[in-house]
C-alpha cells in the first residue's frame, strides 16, 4: 500500500516545478512537479526541462554525488530520492574539500551545475551532495568556450562557500 503525504517545499513560478516532500510507502522522496506547464509553448518547454533535468540525475546521481531519480508516479512528475542532510555551515573542511571532488567530477564530464549557493549543497557525513540540477548544462563540445565559462562560474560559487 501507497502512502501519500505531499509537503510543499517550494511553489513553481512562471517555469518552475512545484517541489514537495513526499514519503511513499516509508520512503523519503522529493518530487518535482512540471505539471502546471500546460499549452502548445508552456507543455514543451515543462517536458524539455523534465527529461534534462532526469538526465543530469541519472549522470550524476549514480556515484552519489546528487540525487538519484525514481520511478515518476505520473508524466511529469520528476521523482528522486531525498537527501537527508544538513547546510554546509563554515569551518566544515572535509565537507569544503568533497565539494571541491564532486564540483571536479562533474566538470571532467562536460557538465556546469550552474547554480550552485549554500541551499543547493547538502551534507552527509563528511560528503557533499549537489541538488537542483534544473539549471546545469552539458554543451556540445562546439560550444565548449561556453562551458568553460560556465564551469568557471562554479569554481567562483566554490570558492565563495569556503569564504564563509
């Protein structure tokens, strides 16, 4: 038997998913839902940032290094396992330098988090993980300038965190 107890984390706005805490059958899940982008426009683009983002957590979510997605209970409903963790707080050198490894990891495959600040980094242990992958990029290696920008923008966000 399914138990079903949603709670809103965060509210969609314009392009956003509505976000909430979900336990299903005595499992912790985080459920991001596009499923208010309706229309010709609004429907493509929600499903274009769905399957890219499941994408990213299928990449990165496998070493443990974000989370890992789940089976959807409807189309558009991005499931993924939740992360029990606390903020990355200052002082906190072991967690500093596993950002570092995981921010590097997911350089080395092309990727930029892009977005990333204190709320979307959680600590586990002595271990980062990375959330909210609805802004990361992986360009074709064409644009590659435009990667290393962007990868250069998470360094800076890196750095700024271990200023803290």
């Amino acid at each position: 038997m399914t138990t079903f107890d949603p709670i809103a984390i965060k509210k969609g706005r314009t392009w956003r998913p509505d976000v909430f805490h979900v336990n299903v059958a005595g499992f912790d899940q985080i459920w991001k839902d596009y499923r208010h982008l309706t229309g010709p426009i609004r429907g493509r683009v929600g499903r274009w940032l769905f399957k890219r983002e499941q994408r990213f957590l299928h990449l990165v979510g496998a070493r443990g290094d974000a989370p890992f997605p789940m089976v959807s209970p409807q189309p558009l409903i991005l499931a993924m396992t939740f992360i029990e963790g606390r903020e990355l707080v200052q002082g906190d050198d072991k967690a500093l330098e596993s950002l570092d490894t995981v921010v590097a990891r997911l350089h080395r495959k092309g990727m930029a988090h892009n977005d990333l600040h204190r709320s979307n980094v959680r600590v586990v242990g002595e271990r980062v993980v990375l959330l909210d992958f609805g802004a990361a990029v992986c360009l074709p290696k064409v644009l590659k300038p435009i990667t290393l920008l962007l990868q250069r923008r998470d360094r800076h966000h890196v750095r700024k965190l271990q200023a803290r």
